[in-house]
C-alpha cells in the first residue's frame, strides 16, 4: 500500500510481495470512519482504473455508481463496529466512466492509530453463462461418465453414449425397459432397490461399487462405481431418478491386488516347513487366482544337507534342472490334471525355455495354450494330452527366487476360469511367489541349521551303551519340537574300574547349536573326570568350575561372539555303581532326583542332596550311597520328561514311577513304552531317559587276600592268583596275571603303607587290584638301558588292556585290566 491521509503528490511506491493490503486476487482498500480512503492497492486500481494517488485522500462516495444513502452506511458501519462484517451487491464506477457490479466485503472494524476504520474487498460480478440445448446434449453425450433418467417406474428414459458402451446393450433396447430386464447379471435388483431408496427419501446415494459382467466384454469381470440422486421440477415434486457410473475397474483390481496380497501374507507360510510352505501357496491360488497350481522346487532346497539351491552368481545352470514336486492345487478334486505328484521328480519348464530361467528371473505369460503346438507335443507329449483334456487354456510360470537364491518354479494355470491370464496378472502372480519364496528360503534355512543341530547333538550322544555284566541299560532320546529348537539333554554309560560302572544325566539350559555344542564339552569333560576316578562329589565340582569358566565374560572386542555362545547353566546327575558291593553312589547339582524300582515293583526316589545347578559356584556338592537289591530298576531322566503342561514335576515323577513299575518284556521296550506314554507328541524340550538294571557280582567273581608288608610273601601271593586264576578257565592269563601281581604287590610293599590287600574280578575282564593305606600314586618310567629298575609299571602297561590308580577314603587302588580271550 502506498498512501497517506493527508494526500501526498509524491508517486507511489510499488508495493512489495509482504505490503499488508496486498491482495491478489480481489480489489481492497482501506476507508476511515469519516469515509476517506487512506490505503489502495494495485486491486483496486486494475479493478477500477484509478491510481492511489487520485483516491487516497478523497472520499469513496465518488466511486460509487448510485446515489448516496447515509442511513444504509450508518448501519453497516454499526454492523462492522459490533465485531461483524457485512457484504453486498454495489454498482460502482470505473475511470472511464462505466458502471460496474462487485460483490462488496466490509471487514469489523479496526484501528491505525487513532483513526476508526474499515477493509473493502471487492470482485467484479460478472455474468452467468447460459447453456445453450445443443451445447449440453453435447456435454452428457460424450462425458467419459456413464449418465442414464429412469422414470418413476425405474425405466430408462434417456441414457448416454458412454453408458450404452458399457453395457453393450444398444439405447434403442434400453429406453422403456428396466435394467433388471436388460441386464440380470450385473447386481440389477440391488441397484433397482437403491433407486428407489433415493425416489422415497430423496437422498442422493453415491459412489455404490460393484463387480459384474458385460456384454460389451462378457470374457472380463469390469468394477463400476455409481452414484444416484432424484430430478425434482419445479413444484420440488420427484419426477426420477439419474444415476452416473464410472468404470473402476484398474482401481478395484489394485485394491483387489493390495487385499490378496495382504492376505497372503497371513496364509502362506505359516509353518517353518519348506514342503508345507509350498502346498500354502497352491491352496491360496485356488480358486482366487487359478484353477490348477503346481510348486515344483529345486532338490537342494528340499535336501537338508549342502546349500540347498543355486546361487544366481554361481555361474552357469545346469542344462537340466533337478526338481521335486513340493506343492499341488486344483479345482477339480484329486487334481487329475497333474502330470506329476507331490515328492515325484518333475523337469517341467514352459516349452522354448531352458534352466536360464531361474537365473533371469522373469515370469512366462502364455495368453493361450495350445495343445496342438509342436513345441508342446514334441517337448512335453504328457502335458500336451493333459492341456487337451482338461480344457488349461492360460499358463503363467514363475520363478521362485529368494536373496539372490534360485528356489524353484509356480505354474498357474486356468480351465475353467473362461478369462485368459492378462500382464496385470503377472505382477500378482510374482508377488504371490515372492513372498512364498521368502518363506521357504526362511523355511529351508531354518531346517538345514535345525538339522545340523540335531545331527551335532546326536553325533555326540552316545552311538552304544554297554554297562557291562553289572548293567543293563536302554536308554530313550527325543529332540525338541523344531519350533522350540534342539536342547542340550544328554546321558551316557561310562565303565570304569574294579567293574564298576558310571551313568550321568544332564541338561543344557537354552537351545539350538549353541546348547548342543555346550553338552558335547561337558560330556567330554564328564567321561574325562570319570577317567581319573573322581567320586560323584568331586567330578561335579571340577565340572561347576568348567561352567565357571565357560560363562565368563569376554572382551569387548568378543562381545558379537559371547552373545552368540553364552553359557546359561546346566544340571547334571552322576551315579557310580559297584556290582561287588551292590551299592550306588550318586551327586546331583540341580538335577531330577533318580528313580528306583524294586524287583517286587516298589518306586521310590532316593532323597539325594540337591546341590545347586553348575555355573552358580561357591556351593560344595554331597555324595549320598544307597545300596540296591539285585535286578533293580534305576532311571535317570531330564525335567522335559516329567514336566508336562500342568508344569507339576511331583505328578510328572509320580506317573514316571508308575510307567517304569509295569511289566515289560526287556529293558529298551519299557524305556520306549514309558517315554511315550508321558510324552506322546514333541514338546518345547528335549527329552532323555536312562534305566539300568542292576547286577551283583558274586563271590565266585571275586577273590581277595591280604598282603602282609613282607617281602617274602609276594611268591605265595602270585601263586594263590595264579591257582585262582586257572580255575576260573582263564589259563591263557596265568603268565601275565603272575607278572601282574608280582610287579603291582612287590610296589606295594616297597613303597606304600600297610595294611595291603590283593583282590582279582572276573567281569567282562579280568582285573586285578592292589589296595594300600598310602595316597601316593605310581609313576609310569621309562628306563635307561642302564637302570636297574623302573621297568615293572612299563611291562604291565605294556600287558594290560589298561591301567591306573584311585583313591579311598583309607588310601588308594592300583589295578589293571586283562581282556578275556
């Protein structure tokens, strides 16, 4: 704005983009209380020819085309004094004279400074345009909206050339008639009664969507959107309905798209099951999408070992491809369009292509099969016949690719779908398989890494289970759900010295590789422990402080690599049982107690001292001795077995005891029995079971003597073992159990403290056993040439299946073992 009441000469300023009156589009100015104009913008001056300079300062009164009316203005000031605004026609005059007509807004008013005033705007009002007849039969002729006028009675009386095209009945059979009469498919009776829903109420009716059929393209589904609304005359009486349609169709097949594709994500891969994941994709396709789907994957993504498919930068295909049917759909039951079944080697590729087609990636179209080509009779002669009989008149195939990884091919076919696939199709097929194939490429990977934990954890269980004349022993295994993961549950039957025989039970919290790699460590490290003759006590120490180590944190720089091989913890159970003595000896941190079947049936669990699970540290570890009646049952077992659903491991042992209690007729039957009647389908945990049956050693097995601590009673001692050990038929070891005795008795003597006491077992092996007070254990030497001595405890290692040395509470035991011929 560029003025000043007191009506400057000097020429106006223009006025920038952010001047307060600036308006762009309407003509404004600013008039004081008095009716002096004190502000015009460039609006106003293009609107009525004056300048700023020739208006600012003077009174508006001259603008205006018509006679002065000073209670009309003092009521419109008063108006705009009370806070509101007021608008108006008023003829004004132009520069050169002529009368104008503006639609006129007076603002509330407003102060500047001390002045009262009041913004005008003002448009010109420019005439009405009057539609010629011929202009607009025009018009609604040739709208790209479909236009029709039903009469009262919903007939047709006037229509449009766009809707006759849509239709594709022409307007000569339409006029008179009623659209139910017409066209009976296209959900007629529901748009005749909202039609008359309009006609009673008088409520216009808009954007109505439907699916149907038309004659202009019978072959295509076409989605049309209308919207109806009453012709009223003048009298305001209601003389019919109009009603416009629109063809949606692009717009209802990408909504259609989006929906299928959301759905799928629901209902196609449900189940980290590469098989199951394909049938889902065939099962969704049909009817929706096709009539006849086949799923045929590449045998390395159905094989648990290797890679499982082809990388796409692998280099060149192989010629032929190797598949597998792994999914199968129609509409016709037992699909009897299928050449190949689910599981059978198929080679199935579209004709004119060949294995490049899972490396380019594309999706094959073919509009229109046809069974009579060469290609298909010479290439597929069986799917030829099968085109032919069935009627599949429309093919897509595509590639299933998943992280640059070839998986496989998704055919679809139509028969009795009459619509030939279109390329709007393609893209829902591809999007279909896409995400199917990300869902088995997850599925197959999971699969291989659960299939390379379970064979890890198998592999280091157990392969055979020998507890030797004082033990029989059957065991039971069973890996978690594959959605729970492979655990850590392991067992094992270690035979140790003097016929005695140890049996351990443990539990790896967490799952996957990680678990089963962790119990493989703490098995090895179990039958090491037992190697060195530790009593059920020590061993679970030595192990708690492996643990220990184990969970120890790691440096930052190894933070990626502790997360992914943490140690939880773990709970163990370890038994040592002497068949001489008949008794048991056992220690558990964190463990199940064990449970115990006599030969008349009575169970019990043996109150052990809990101890705290390995890893906590800090807490000793009690050995508990129970002494057990020939041919009982002793189990051993992980919580995953007791602790079912209810989560109650008393009633879980109480049923345990009762299973084991019921006759069977071995030991590996009643182990199975039992394991399966707790736990009859997989669960979230593994799940192991040990039972031995015990048997004693009798004293025909057994011959023992005391040494007394001179040297001179070594002859008789190796004569008294030598006449024991030929009456046991063992003549063949006479020689070597003399050597034995002589070189194991004489060390006692010379080195250790009495009292000394010799005994033999015949077991599986023979063994022999030199017990002294003394805790100092032998040293195996080896001799210079020169030495006079040092050679015994070589010769018996040399002799002896194996050798070593324990300790008891009263001293040690050197002992050695012979095989038995």
């Amino acid at each position: 704005m560029d003025s000043a009441r007191n009506g400057s000469d000097e020429q106006p300023t223009p006025a920038g983009p952010r001047d307060l009156l600036d308006a762009s589009t309407d003509a404004a100015a600013v008039v004081a209380a008095d009716g002096v104009v004190i502000g015009w913008t460039r609006g106003a001056e293009e609107l009525l020819g004056h300048p700023a300079q020739e208006v600012v300062g003077g009174s508006a009164a001259r603008l205006l085309a018509m006679p002065g009316d000073p209670a009309r203005v003092a009521g419109v000031a008063d108006r705009c004094r009370a806070g509101m605004g007021w608008s108006g026609l008023i003829p004004v005059r132009h520069r050169d004279g002529r009368s104008l007509d503006v639609d006129l807004r007076v603002s509330a008013c407003f102060r500047i400074g001390e002045d009262e005033c009041f913004l005008l705007s003002a448009r010109e009002r420019r005439p009405q345009w009057t539609v010629g007849q011929s202009v607009l039969d025009g018009f609604l002729t040739r709208s790209p909206v479909g236009m029709a006028v039903m009469d009262t009675e919903l007939r047709y009386v006037w229509l449009n050339d766009t809707l006759e095209r849509f239709g594709g009945v022409p307007r000569e059979q339409r006029l008179g008639r009623r659209l139910s009469e017409l066209l009976p498919g296209l959900q007629a009776e529901t748009i005749e009664g909202l039609m008359r829903k309009v006609l009673t109420t008088g409520v216009p009716v808009t954007d109505y969507e439907y699916v149907g059929w038309s004659w202009a393209d019978p072959h295509r589904r076409h989605a049309y959107s209308t919207s109806f609304f009453p012709l009223v005359d003048a009298e305001d009486s209601v003389t019919g309905v109009c009603y416009m349609v629109l063809d949606v169709t692009e717009r209802w097949n990408a909504r259609q798209l989006l929906s299928m594709v959301n759905e799928a994500g629901t209902r196609i891969g449900t189940t980290l099951d590469v098989l199951r994941t394909a049938q889902e994709l065939a099962d969704f396709a049909v009817p929706r999408f096709a009539d006849f789907v086949v799923v045929d994957l590449l045998e390395p993504v159905l094989s648990t070992e290797g890679h499982g498919a082809w990388l796409t930068d692998a280099g060149p295909a192989p010629a032929t491809p190797r598949m597998r049917r792994a999914g199968l759909s129609s509409v016709r039951e037992g699909c009897p369009e299928a050449v190949a079944r689910v599981g059978e080697r198929v080679d199935f590729l579209p004709p004119s292509h060949d294995a490049r087609l899972f490396l380019d990636g594309e999706p094959i179209l073919i509009p229109v099969l046809d069974p009579s080509d060469d290609v298909w009779m010479a290439e597929q002669p069986a799917r030829a016949e099968s085109i032919r009989e069935f009627g599949l008149h429309s093919l897509i195939s595509v590639p299933m690719h998943a992280r640059n990884t070839a998986l496989g091919l998704t055919t679809f076919v139509r028969s009795l779908n009459p619509v030939s696939f279109q390329p709007d199709d393609v893209l829902l097929a591809r999007e279909l398989v896409a995400r199917a194939a990300l869902c088995v490429d997850n599925a197959r990977r999971y699969t291989r890494e659960h299939t390379a934990a379970v064979t890890l954890q198998r592999s280091l269980l157990p392969q055979a289970l020998t507890g030797g004349t004082a033990l029989e022993v059957a065991s039971f295994y069973q890996p978690a759900d594959p959605t729970g993961g492979v655990g850590g549950d392991w067992f094992d039957v270690i035979p140790l010295s003097g016929a005695r025989v140890a049996l351990v039970v443990g539990d790896v919290v967490g799952h996957g590789i990680t678990a089963a790699a962790t119990m493989g460590r703490l098995r090895t490290a179990v039958q090491t422990l037992a190697d060195m003759e530790m009593p059920p006590d020590e061993l679970l120490a030595h192990l708690d402080d492996l643990v220990l180590r184990l969970s120890e944190p790691k440096t930052d720089d190894d933070a990626a690599v502790q997360s992914a091989t943490a140690f939880l913890g773990a709970t163990c159970l370890y038994a040592v049982y002497d068949p001489v003595r008949r008794r048991c000896t056992m220690a558990r941190a964190g463990h199940p107690p064990p449970v115990v079947v006599t030969p008349d049936g009575q169970v019990s669990f043996p109150e052990l001292p809990a101890g705290p699970p390995l890893g906590l540290g800090g807490l000793a570890f009690e050995s508990a001795e129970i002494e057990l009646a020939e041919n009982s049952l002793l189990g051993l077992y992980t919580d995953g077995l007791v602790e079912n659903a209810d989560r109650d491991m008393e009633r879980g042992m109480v049923r345990l005891g009762d299973a084991l209690a019921r006759p069977a007729s071995d030991l590996t039957t009643l182990c199975t029995s039992a394991a399966r009647q707790l736990v009859p389908v997989p669960q979230p945990d593994d799940i192991a079971l040990l039972l031995a049956r015990t048997h004693g050693l009798g004293a025909d097995h057994v011959a023992s003597w005391d040494v007394p601590a001179d040297p001179a009673a070594v002859a008789d001692i190796r004569a008294r073992a030598t006449r024991r050990v030929e009456e046991w038929g063992l003549a063949d070891l006479a020689m070597t159990t003399e050597l034995i005795v002589s070189e194991l008795v004489t060390n006692a003597i010379r080195h250790a403290a009495p009292p000394i006491r010799l005994r033999l077992l015949r077991d599986a092996r023979l063994t022999c056993e030199v017990a002294d007070a003394s805790s100092t254990a032998p040293r195996l030497r080896h001799a210079r040439s020169m030495d006079e001595g040092g050679r015994g405890l070589f010769l018996v290692a040399q002799l002896t299946r194996r050798w070593g040395a324990r300790y008891t509470a009263d001293g040690k035991i050197i002992w050695a073992e012979q095989e038995i011929p």
